[in-house]
C-alpha cells in the first residue's frame, strides 16, 4: 500500500497593499483635474495635509472638501483609466514577493462613499499586470489594523501608529503629507522600530523580505 505524506503548507507572510498614493497615483490625478478646471498654481507636493483639502495652499485657493471629494470618487468612478502607477516597478516586485510565499493582499478604503465603484479597482489592477492575492474594502484605518495581516504599507501615518501599538511592523509610503512625521521619525529619541518608512516600491520590496526573514527565523 502507498502512503502519501503530505507536507505542512507554509504559512505566508501577507503583506496589506494600500491602493491610493501607494499603488496608484490617484492624487496627481486629483491635482491635473484641478489645474484643469482652472487651479493652475497647484501641485502635487502641495497637499501637505489630510484630509487634502487642509492643505494651506488649498485653503488659499478656497479649494474645498466637497470639491476635492466629488474629485477623487469621480477618478475611480469615471476616469480609473487615466491613473497611473506610482511606481512602474510594482509588477515586478510584487512577482517577486510572491514568489517567496507573501501574499499580497490588496485593502483599501476607496469605494468608500460610493461602494459601486469598486468593481472599476479589480479592473484596473488588471489592466496594469498587478497580481494579487485577495481585496478587501474597508472603511477607515481601525478595520484595516484589525484584518489580521503581518503588515501594511500605506501613505497615512496614522495606520502606521496603530499597527505599531499592536506589536505589528507599519509601513508608510512616502508623500508630501507625511513627511513632517517621517523626519520627526528620524529625530533623536524618537524612532519607533515598529515604523518603516520606504520612498519607492524598490525600497518596499526590500523591507517587505527583511520582515518576511523575520517572520520565518
């Protein structure tokens, strides 16, 4: 009689993939669209607070929260096509990852307001050759702390806190709305070990394989 011995499957290291200003570059498109409707002095580095219409040089154009609102559900509502990458490399790297047993799951809070665009992001994400392993769609930060991943990369610093309180590695994603709290990170006395900030997806992979080590010795 043949026994069959099957071997333990190995449990994978997920990591959380936000999608705006992460994966995609939905806020440049938010600020072409602006420029477009006639916001010409604004720039992408502008948005130095969230939510964005907080920003002073928003406020200085009377830039409001309905505008840049209705602005940002109409991307994924009408224009996803017109997004970019932030990063061209993610398809490789994400090849990569996964190809060393981390998942890649996809969480994020777009479709928020309006959940009927949300089928538009598993269009797009094919559209751009990213592979992934699940999507979830969440509303805030304390569901995404809560989806049982090993980390998440993300571009508020917020997330970043509350993974860290739980014992949890956060990754924050550079942007100029959180670069006052990135460089405070760097000040003498007050760097929290559990906070990884990385500029591009070349620098993710690289903390993503560290961590996945990690979860492994």
């Amino acid at each position: 009689m043949e026994i069959l011995i099957r071997r333990p499957e190995v449990e994978k290291f997920r990591l959380g993939v936000d999608i705006d200003n992460v994966t995609a570059n939905s806020s440049q498109l938010l600020v072409d669209i602006l420029r477009r409707r006639g916001f010409w002095d604004i720039e992408r580095d502008h948005i130095t607070r969230r939510p964005f219409h907080e920003s002073p040089r928003f406020m200085e154009l009377g830039i409001s929260r309905e505008v840049v609102s209705k602005v940002l559900d109409g991307l994924w509502e009408y224009e996803f096509g017109r997004i970019e990458l932030m990063d061209k490399r993610i398809g490789r790297i994400i090849d990569g990852l996964r190809a060393k047993n981390i998942s890649i799951d996809i969480i994020t809070t777009m479709g928020a307001r309006n959940p009927l665009m949300r089928p538009n992001l598993e269009v797009w994400l094919q559209g751009k050759g990213i592979i992934y392993d699940t999507v979830s769609f969440v509303s805030g930060n304390s569901e995404k702390a809560e989806a049982g991943l090993h980390t998440i990369v993300d571009d508020e610093e917020g997330l970043a806190k509350l993974l860290s309180a739980k014992g949890k590695p956060g990754i924050i994603y550079d942007a100029p709305w959180n670069r006052k709290f990135v460089e405070d990170l760097r000040l003498e006395g007050r760097r929290n070990p559990l906070i990884y900030t990385v500029r591009n997806w070349e620098e993710l992979g690289t903390v993503v394989e560290e961590l996945n080590k990690a979860f492994r010795s």
